[in-house]
C-alpha cells in the first residue's frame, strides 16, 4: 500500500494507469468525482474481491482518505496490495488539484 496526497496523485496518474475506485456512497458520488473513477461502495468491497485481481494497480478513493484506508486495509489482509490511498480524499483533490470541483 502506498499513500499519496492529491498533488503527488496527480502527477502520478500523468504517466501511470491504475484503476480508480471510489468507495463512498452513491449521493457522494453524484457531487464530484475523479475522472475515470469507478463507484464501488465499500459496504460492497467484501464480495467484489475478484474484481481487485483485474488490474495491476488500484487507487481507493473516499471523501477524506478514511474509509479508503479501511478499505485497503481489508484488502491488504485478503492478500490485496497493490494499492494506493488518496490521503484527503476527493476533498484533497478539490482544494488542491481541480478547484472547479464541488465539495461537501
């Protein structure tokens, strides 16, 4: 498991590929979200554990980088790590990357 900030994710993802999970809720999603990002919420991780071997790199997204942590820590213990935390969340992205973004 790796933890970026939003400014070090964001230059990450210029010349990476992983695959983008939002573990937040539907209504959360529907405000704001990373481009490319995919809804997966984290009351549903634990029987979509097959679809965390179809990539070779996932980032966990939620509002402020908790519940991703939560999330990756469940996977790590599954065997699962090849991941990254946004630590601040969507809430990180939009204060410091894309400030067009909505915020809640």
């Amino acid at each position: 498991m790796q933890r970026y900030h939003a400014i070090q994710l964001a230059e990450y993802l210029k010349t990476h590929q992983p695959r983008l999970i939002d573990v937040r809720e539907p209504w959360e999603f529907k405000i704001c979200r990373l481009d490319n990002s995919e809804l997966l919420p984290m009351n549903q991780v634990p029987t979509s554990l097959k679809l965390f071997h179809e990539s070779p790199e996932y980032v966990i997204i939620c509002h402020h980088g908790i519940r991703s942590l939560q999330v990756i820590n469940f996977l790590t213990h599954h065997g699962i790590n090849n991941t990254i935390n946004l630590d601040g969340g969507v809430d990180a992205w939009a204060r410091d990357v894309d400030v067009t973004m909505d915020i809640y």
